[in-house]
C-alpha cells in the first residue's frame, strides 16, 4: 500500500490551499483563524516551540491522512461485507457498478454537491453505529479542514483503478488486517520522520507478551484485569492481547455471550499514540478482530464494542502531576496542558481514564528518536526524573512504563509488569545516566536481553528487551542475554534469524552458551551503574585484560573534549572553493577571516581532510572581533544563531557571548600546537594528529597533552589508539548505533555498525606502561606521503592530466601497502602488551607492502568462506574491496610468511585473539576508488578556474553573465583547460560547450525564488523574508511588540532540485559557484545563461537589471520579463540594506538606482509586486497535474 503516500501528498497539496492558499476563495472558511489561534494557546501553553509552518504542514499531514483512511476503513467493510452500503466499489465488476449508481444518485439529489460532500456521507454513515462511531468522531483530524471537491474525486479515482488485465487494483476480501501496519508505515514519510513510525514484529510482539501477559494474567483475577500499551502505534500489541485475553475469558467464564466475551476482553485492553492516525488504525483493527470473534458478520448493529484508545502524548497525560486537580497545579507554564482546548484532536476525558490509573501488564516499543521540539524537550524534564542531558525519548518512556505499572511495594497487590523493546542507546550514551544509576535500581528488573545482533524488521537502531516488575528489586541478580555474533545475513523470515532463535530458545536456561549469544544470572549490582556492558563470550575476559592497566588517559592528558561548537554549523561553514568567491586566503584580508573546518568524517587513517572553511569572528589571539564583511555573511540567520542555547539559556539573554560567535570555542585547544583528533561517530576508531589551527566541530573532539609534550609523546599515544585492541575497548564501552539504512536492507555485518566514541568513554580508556613509538611514527609519516599523491594534492600543483595521475596512483597504492603491514604490526605489538599473547609475533625486518585481503585474519576469513562456515561481504565492499585470499601470499619474504602462518595459528588456538583479530576491529583501510577521487578533483580543478574573475566582469568592471556557450568560447584559449576537460569527460572529441553544459548541470542555482522552491519551500521563504524584515526594522531603532520568530529550516523536498539542496542546505545559505538564469538567453543562444556566484547583491542586481533591460530590447513581453523583474524585487532590499551609501560620481546610491529600474518596469509594463511574488515557472510534463479547483 506503498501507492496512497502520493495519494496523500496530493490530498496535502490540495489542503495547503483550503488552509492558507494564496487565492483566498479556496480557503475554507474560518480554518485559518481556528487554527492560528489554537497555535498561539499552544505557544503559550509551551506544548509546542516548532514554527507556525511546521505546525501547520503536520497538522494537514494528520488531516489529509485522516480523509485517505476513511476510504481504506470504507474499502475494507466493503468488501468483506461488513456494511450494506457501497460508497466506493466492492470486490466484483456487479459491486461497483452498484457504488458507482449509488453515488449517480445521490448528485442527482444534490446537484450543489461535490464528492467531497459524498466522502462526508461515508462518515456520517459510519457515526450512526456505535460499532464504528468511533473512527469518525469528533477528535478525527478529518474534521479540522476538508479537501476539496477534485481531491475528493481524485482520491475516489485511486480506489477505482484497474490493473493491466482490466481486474480490480485494490481488492481487500479475506485480508488480515495487519496489512495496516504497512499502511501506518508508509502513508506519510514526514509522519513517519516525526513519530518515528515503526511497526513491532509480530514474533517480538509476542515474545514480549508472552514474558509479560501470561504472568501478569496468571497472578491475578481477570476481573478488572488492564493491559496498556502507551505507545500502540498500529495497535500490534494491542491485538495479540485482545486475542490471548479474549481466550482467557472463554475458559473463565464459557456461560457469558460471544459478546459479553469480546467486550470483557476488550475493556482490558487499552492503547494511547500521539499520532491520531495510528489510533485510528489500531481502533479500526480492534473493531475488526472483536465483530471476528463475537461472530458478527455485520457493523451496522444497533450494540457496538467499546474500545480504551486514544490519541494523545502519554508522556504529558501520563506524568504523575497530572493526578491532580488542574486548579492545584503550579509548575511554571504547564498548566495550561490539562485545558480541553487546548488541541481539539485530544480526548482528554479519555486520555485521563486511560492514563490515569494503573494497569496489570505494559508493553510497547516507544520511539527512539530526541525530542526536537524545543518546548516539548522541556516539558518532558520537569515532568520525568531521569531525562538528561540530550536525552532520547526512551528514557522518559521507560520511567512512564513503570509508573504505569501497578505499584507492588506495599505487597498487598501484585505488581505490574512490564516489557518492552527499546534503543540501546541510554545503555553507553550519557544521558542514560539518571535513568541507569537513579531510576531502575529502585525497579524489579527481571531480565535484560541484548537484541542489538538480531534482525529485526524495521529497527536498524540496535535494541534491548526489558522485562521487570513495579516494585523494590528481588533477588540480588538480573537473568541477562548477552549478544556475541550478530546476524551472518539477512534470514528469509525474520523469526527464523540465528541469533533470535538463539536468545527465543534459551531464554528460560539458567545457563546457556552458544555461537550467539550467553545467557547467564548477572549480579544486579553491576546494571546500577552507568555504562553497561552486554557483550558475552570472551568479551569480558579480554576486557578484563585491560583493567589491570591502571592509569587512565583522563590523567594523563592536559584535557580532552571540543575544539569548537557553533551551535548552527550551517551558518558557519562553506565549502572550500568559496574561497575563490571572496578572494582571500585562509584567515587573512581585511574581509572575512576563515579557518580550515572539519568535522568526523573528515579523519580517516591518520590523516584529516580539510576540505572546508569556517566564517571566523575572531583575532589571531582568539579574541572575539567581527568586521563589516563578517557581518553581513552571518545576518541573514541572526535571528537563528540567536536562540543557541548556552546552559538552556539563549545567546541573546547572554551578555557575555555575541550572537555572531561560536556558541563554544575552547582557547586552550585552539592555541595547542599538536592535537590528536578522532571522529565520535564510525565504524572504526580513527585517529590522527594535527599540527594546523582547525574548527573542529562537535562530532570531532580532541585530545591535548600537557604542555611542553613533544611531538614524539603525540605520536606514542596515536599509535596506540588506532590498533584493534583500542578498537575493541573503545565498542565494549560505546554505544552501537547500528548501519545507517539497516532497516531497509536487512541485517548489517558487525564491522558496519556504526559506534559513538564520546569523550566521556575516551577519558576512561586504560594506558598500558608500554607505549611504542617506531610504527607510530612510520604510520605518521606515510599518512603524510600519501596525503601528498592523492588526485585532490596534485591537482593543486599540477594540472590533473592521465600521465600525471597515473605516476601518482603507483606512489599511493605502495604508500597504503605499507601502511596495512605496519598497521599489522602495530596490532600484533600491543597484543603482547595488553597480556593477550605471551610471544612477540611481530616482524623484525622492513615490511613488505601488502593488499588488502593479505592479512592475516583474511586468510583465515576467506578460507571460512570458502569452506562455507562463513558468510561475509568484507571483500567485496564497495570502498574497501579486495580478493580474497586462501594461502598466504608466495610473494611475501618467506620469514613474513612463516610469521603470518604463526599469527593464524594464533587466531585460531587463543580465544582472546580470535575475538580481536575480526573485521569488527581491524581497519578497513576504506577508500573512494581512485578512479572516482581522479574524477573529483578533475571537476574541481575545471571549476575552479570557471571562476575566474576576469571571466565575469566587462573592460568596465561591471559585472556580465555568460551563457555555458560564451564561457566555451573563452576557455577553448587555453589548451590545458581543453586537455583536462575533455579528459574528465572521458571523450577527446567532445565539444566544449557539451562539456561544460555537463560539468555544471549540477553547480549552479537559479536567481529566483520560484525557480529553486517547491511551494513548500516557498512557503519557508516567505517566512524567512518575514524575519528579515523584522530584523532590518529593529537594527533601524524600532521597537517591535512580540519577539522576531525563528523560521522554520529547510528540507532537501522543498526545492525543485537535489542539486540545489546540496548547494544550500537547510539554512539556504549559497554555496554554489554560479547562478543561473532559466529561460533568459537570447534566443539565438539555447545554453543556460550563468552568473558569477562571487557576485554581491549590488552585483547581482546590477547584472539583474542590465539583462532585463538587454531582453526588453530584444522584444520580450510582459510575461517574458515577469521572472527577470521578480528577481529584481528579490534583490532590492538587500540592496537597500548593504548598498545605500551615495556613489558621488552618479548623485546616488545602488539602491536608489535598483529601486528606479523596478519602478521603470513595473510601470512600463502595467505590472504589479504580486504579479512578481506570485508567478511560478510553467510545470514540466512530470509534474502535477493542474485542475480548476472546485471548493
């Protein structure tokens, strides 16, 4: 059911205009004021701090899907005969013909309506039976705003529809209803962003009930039996409950009617989402499975069933404040949240009931993601002990799913249980730390099971599965599954996967051990204190090895943490070819200062890639200072870099911070001469040094010595941390955020998973006595030698051309070959020294280079696979591919081979190295494929001198756009630019002008707004130009009645091409090195005209203004023209603000000179500024589909 997300896009795009359209005759009436004004109660009540706009779009999203799932309820009862009625179709030709003649009838009734008045009558319908009432009433988003009446029929179209053989598309007879769990998925992909919409598989589900349920029911009466699950989303748990308590009640009490039976289990059943329509869905499927199991063959009864669900945030409805009375509550600004009115989409009468009481049993997979709605983030740490720090939302909903759990302390009733399958991430993360040594100490922990190796259908975040009861903690151990291997591959069922049929059959065992997981009694002692540790097998005994170094790198370093944190790097930071825009070396001139800026991803094996700058306020001495130049680069997202927090607390509330610094930048790492930096977040652990002054962002911290350290010191405690046995440690005390994307692609290998190496866990890594320094210091130099004969290096000094190139690809691969044998070495080094081997199994002599899939564990690896006990795709990795190999290499110096044959008797005769010696801990040595590195620099090399001044500017100094054929013209003068260019397009013969129109279809990015926007990007636009003018009126000396608002950021979907995201990002800040002007060349030119990106606004305008006065001579009309004077008007208030000074030679200034071509135009050509806000470029084929709209 993939097919109805663009159903519900289209149905969005047609309530965006019943909304806040710009033709106000195709609003409907009175939607815009109800909810600006519910938005506003909202703000002031502080359960929302996102922007009007974001507000708005979720709210049509849960709206439009509200509308499309009326349909899908309405098809469904269609066909399996639940209702009399057709509105729709029905399973045969005979059925929809009867559909299709019930609603020729009704129009000829009420000739006045449209189909969305028909759409109506099928809710209307369903609210007369109490069986279905429910899913229609008065909460449904449904009723905030109707589409209209062609949105209506489109949507009734899609029902309609017809395969290639003439059958019916969409046929629901004998469905299970689980098939809207897919449904739930996938009908919004910004629902699914913003609730984090998951499905729980079934075995999970199960599994969790079976270890929850079943012993809370066999505890414990029936009668007045709960379950809850606060977090139901499409209502899976929900209905495995219904279904096993629905059975109890047949043994318990076999005299009761079918129906009797179905309503007693249902009354034990409740479930609470944020999202409406999950609600829905879980409401709808409830309906279906008790009419099934009443034997009911029909919903059109006069006796409905009573369902406990509702929509609503069960953190708010669920914290303990909320047991009093609204009129006793004091705490700051939440009082309003209990106000009815608050949001007409919550039932609070049955939230309370709901969540306002106790319950037998809790079961759930509450959501993972942080909280980013600021205001929501702060409601949720007053209301919740454990939250802290940036906290995910597993930590609140833990505390909730106890709470909810009826209280066993005073032993007169049984405890509640509860079960859950959540993210890891609280386990290693910092902000697990409340919850883990505050919070679960005090809880009756039953059993923690590590499914972080299984495969599990939508969850590529690693989890956990908790098991516990609502009272003091009994017994003095927790019954604990430890994960050892993850899953080898992706199974055919999930519920057939090795490692959960492992952790499934083994659970009940005192004590189990196999090739994927240990299951053993843990002593509780070691899970109340932070972090833990689920890892089994050798795990941790090898980690023990560690913990008889006693010194820890905390005490033996001057400090560890961040360089720098802008709080908005996107506001900071530009790629480094911008450089040639303002025409500046690094940190010099009397314009914008840069430095060299880096992130994680930037460190790879020993080396840092500097391939960005950062705008940078500050003097040599690191003294805060911002020139005229600066500021005008940062205005445009004041208002943004405003609202940085510092300590909770926002920069502009802050007098000792200015709004245009970095939120953090620590003097005593920036002035360092040597620093060691690593990335947090990586497969491997990467280290490396740097000796330059670099920006290095909160995802790269580093490490300082204490003064006076030698760059020998540097170098010892480098090697040590790039070796597998750091590597190891580092993943046992880190949090594994799994492989991006693993919920698509199924089970990720372990040397994929993704782990987070924070500064907290670095400070307790153990210092063995010994620290080498010869292979550290020749991994240091290599890095250095290969860094210089990578393509990007050469291009720098050489013009990148095939020979050049080539001698440079011999030098890098014998560079990199002996960075893996020393690599090897240095591994097998600190073996000995951690006390993992007795013998020295490394080599005395030069290393020889060796490949990737010529080490060691290779060999061994390959042989497993080829032998079939192994499966893997290590040697066939895109970035790190190699042949595998099943010997040990002839070529190698026979003592390097008796040596690699020692080392694999090792592997396979000691545990420990077994363990380490893994593709999990040894490095990947990932590169870009050469021919792809070639290709970039290349690109960059062409583009960079495309950026020629000269190129751009007339004799005169006035600023001229060219079109891709004149910029050909002009570099057809200089044969080497020829020679690359045509070498980078793989074709000697190729034209310069087909290669240029190829090398910057993806650089450049239009002029005007409605050329780069989708109307969802126009809509943030707009609300962006809405803060500017307010901050131009407030440097003005105007006092301004309500605070400036924060615009909302922008999505890669709201511009019309992914090319032009990537320039911009989502503070639209231009990065690009041209602008293009579509449809503006002359017409004996088809190439797209281009700008110089370098230009100023004053230059973009004037170049503006030269070429729309250039195209009114041509001939063009009004209509031609529209697009060139709108991108006047775009400019003229930046105009206006950076170029109003008065140029003596002329009497007056740019702007003035602006505002009079615009003047000229508009009044030459009857024109008005709405005629130039509001023109849009005529759609291409794939686009929507236009329609009058019928309201």
């Amino acid at each position: 059911m993939s097919a109805l997300r663009r159903v519900v896009l289209d149905v969005e795009y047609d309530l965006q205009v019943r909304v806040e359209g710009d033709d106000i005759s195709l609003r409907q009436d009175g939607v815009i004021e109800a909810w600006r004004t519910e938005y506003q109660t909202l703000l002031s009540a502080e359960r929302t701090g996102v922007s009007w706009i974001e507000w708005r779009n979720d709210r049509i999203t849960q709206a439009a899907v509200s509308w499309v799932l009326l349909t899908v309820f309405a098809r469904y009862c269609e066909d399996n005969h639940l209702v009399t009625h057709r509105w729709i179709s029905g399973p045969t030709d005979d059925e929809r013909g009867h559909a299709l003649d019930t609603r020729t009838a009704y129009f000829r009734a009420h000739p006045e309506h449209t189909d969305r008045d028909w759409l109506t009558s099928i809710a209307h319908h369903f609210a007369r039976y109490p069986a279905t009432a429910g899913l229609v009433d008065s909460y449904a988003p449904m009723w905030q705003v109707a589409p209209s009446g062609d949105a209506a029929r489109a949507l009734l179209e899609f029902w309609w529809d017809k395969d290639d053989t003439g059958s019916h598309k969409w046929v629901f007879t004998g469905i299970d209803t689980r098939f809207l769990g897919d449904v739930y998925e996938n009908l919004s992909a910004a629902a699914r962003t913003l609730y984090a919409l998951r499905q729980t598989p079934e075995f999970v589900e199960e599994f969790i009930l079976d270890r929850t349920l079943e012993p809370a029911m066999n505890d414990r009466p029936l009668d007045g039996f709960t379950m809850i699950d606060p977090t139901c989303g499409s209502g899976h748990f929900l209905l495995g409950a219904f279904h096993r308590l629905h059975t109890r009640w047949q043994h318990h009490a076999p005299a009761l009617g079918n129906r009797e039976l179905v309503q007693k289990a249902l009354d034990a059943v409740h479930g609470v989402d944020i999202n409406p329509f999950a609600v829905a869905i879980a409401r709808f499927r409830l309906l279906i499975a008790a009419i099934t199991a009443a034997g009911d063959t029909n919903l059109e009864q006069p006796l409905g069933y009573t369902t406990h669900l509702a929509a609503g945030d069960s953190l708010l409805w669920g914290s303990p404040q909320q047991a009093l009375s609204p009129d006793l509550l004091t705490f700051g600004a939440t009082d309003d949240i209990h106000d009815p009115d608050t949001n007409p989409i919550e039932n609070t009468d049955a939230l309370f009931r709901i969540l306002q009481r106790e319950h037998d049993a809790v079961v759930g997979n509450p959501p993972y993601i942080t909280v980013k709605d600021k205001a929501l983030n702060a409601l949720y740490r007053q209301l919740y002990t454990t939250p802290h720090r940036q906290y995910a939302l597993t930590v609140p909903f833990m505390e909730l799913f106890f709470r909810l759990a009826r209280d066993g302390r005073d032993g007169r009733t049984p405890a509640g249980w509860v079960g859950q399958i959540t993210s890891n991430s609280f386990m290693k993360r910092e902000f697990g730390t409340k919850l883990i040594e505050q919070f679960l100490p005090a809880i009756d922990l039953k059993e923690i099971i590590d499914t972080s190796g299984a495969y599990i259908p939508g969850h590529g975040t690693p989890t956990v599965i908790m098991v516990g009861r609502n009272r003091p903690p009994t017994g003095d151990s927790i019954r604990t599954t430890l994960g050892k291997r993850g899953e080898p591959g992706k199974p055919d069922q999930a519920r057939a996967g090795l490692v959960w049929n492992s952790i499934a059959s083994s659970i009940d065992l005192n004590k189990h051990e196999d090739i994927y997981t240990s299951v053993r009694k843990s002593p509780r002692a070691l899970f109340a204190k932070h972090p833990w540790s689920l890892s089994g097998g050798m795990a941790q005994s090898v980690a023990a090895k560690y913990l008889s170094n006693s010194q820890l790198l905390a005490s033996a370093v001057r400090s560890i943490g961040l360089v720098t944190t802008s709080g908005e790097d996107d506001a900071f930071g530009r790629a480094r070819s911008c450089l040639n825009r303002y025409a500046l070396p690094i940190q010099a001139g009397p314009g914008i200062k840069f430095v060299e800026a880096a992130g994680g991803e930037n460190v790879r094996d020993y080396s840092v890639n500097l391939s960005e700058v950062s705008i940078w306020p500050y003097s040599k001495e690191f003294e805060r200072q911002l020139n005229t130049a600066e500021e005008k680069e940062l205005w445009p997202n004041r208002r943004l870099l405003e609202q940085r927090k510092i300590f909770g607390i926002p920069i502009e509330k802050n007098d000792r911070i200015e709004w245009w610094q970095y939120r953090e930048a620590y003097v005593d790492k920036l002035s360092s001469p040597l620093l060691i930096v690593w990335p947090v977040l990586t497969t491997h652990n990467h280290f490396a040094i740097t000796e330059e002054l670099v920006a290095f962002n909160r995802s790269a911290p580093v490490i300082a010595l204490h003064p006076g350290a030698s760059r020998t010191d540097y170098l010892r405690l480098l090697g040590l941390l790039n070796t597998s046995s750091a590597c190891f440690w580092l993943k046992q005390n880190s949090h594994n955020k799994g492989r991006p994307g693993a919920e698509q692609a199924g089970a990720d290998e372990e040397w994929e998973q993704r782990f987070e190496f924070t500064v907290t866990t670095l400070k307790d890594f153990p210092l063995p006595t010994e620290l080498p320094l010869v292979r550290s210091q020749r991994l240091d130099e290599l890095s250095r030698h290969a860094a210089a004969v990578t393509p990007t290096a050469v291009a720098k000094v050489k013009a990148p051309l095939r020979a050049v190139l080539e001698v440079a690809q011999r030098d890098f691969q014998r560079i990199r070959g002996l960075m893996i044998a020393e690599q090897e070495e240095l591994d097998w080094e600190y073996y000995r020294i951690f006390g993992l081997i007795d013998e020295d199994l490394t080599y005395t002599g030069d290393v020889p280079s060796i490949t990737l899939g010529e080490r060691s564990f290779e060999v061994g690896l390959a042989r497993q696979i080829h032998e079939g006990v192994a499966t893997s795709t290590w040697f066939s990795h895109w970035n790190h591919r190699s042949t595998p190999v099943t010997e040990i290499p002839a070529h190698l110096p026979a003592d390097y081979q008796a040596l690699l044959q020692r080392r694999l008797d090792a592997i396979a005769t000691n545990p420990h190295i077994e363990l380490l010696e893994r593709p999990e801990y040894k490095r990947r040595w990932a590169t870009e494929p050469w021919g792809k590195q070639v290709a970039a620099a290349q690109r960059d090399w062409l583009l960079d001198r495309l950026e020629n001044r000269d190129l751009w500017y007339d004799r005169d100094g006035r600023p001229t756009p060219r079109s891709i054929a004149q910029l050909a013209d002009l570099m057809d003068h200089d044969p080497t630019y020829r020679d690359v260019l045509t070498t980078w397009a793989g074709n000697p013969d190729i034209t310069t002008t087909t290669a240029l129109t190829t090398l910057l279809d993806t650089e450049h990015v239009p002029y005007l707004a409605a050329h780069r926007y989708k109307p969802t990007g126009l809509d943030k636009r707009q609300a962006w130009e809405h803060t500017w003018d307010l901050q131009r009126r407030e440097d003005a000396g105007e006092h301004l009645d309500t605070p400036i608002p924060v615009p909302p950021k922008y999505k890669p979907t709201d511009f019309r091409k992914t090319s032009y995201w990537s320039h911009r990002g989502k503070l639209d800040v231009p990065k690009e090195r041209v602008i293009s002007y579509p449809d503006a060349s002359r017409g004996t030119d088809p190439t797209l005209l281009l700008g110089w990106a370098g230009w100023d606004h004053g230059d973009q305008a004037l170049a503006l203004a030269t070429l729309t006065t250039e195209r009114t001579d041509d001939g063009w009309t009004a209509d031609q023209l529209i697009p060139l004077i709108a991108g006047l008007h775009e400019l003229a208030p930046w105009c206006r603000q950076w170029h109003n000074t008065i140029d003596p030679d002329y009497g007056q200034s740019l702007a003035d000179t602006i505002d009079e071509e615009l003047h000229t135009h508009l009044t030459t050509h009857h024109l008005t500024t709405t005629d130039l806000t509001t023109w849009q470029p005529t759609p291409t084929t794939r686009g929507r589909r236009t329609k009058k709209a019928t309201t």
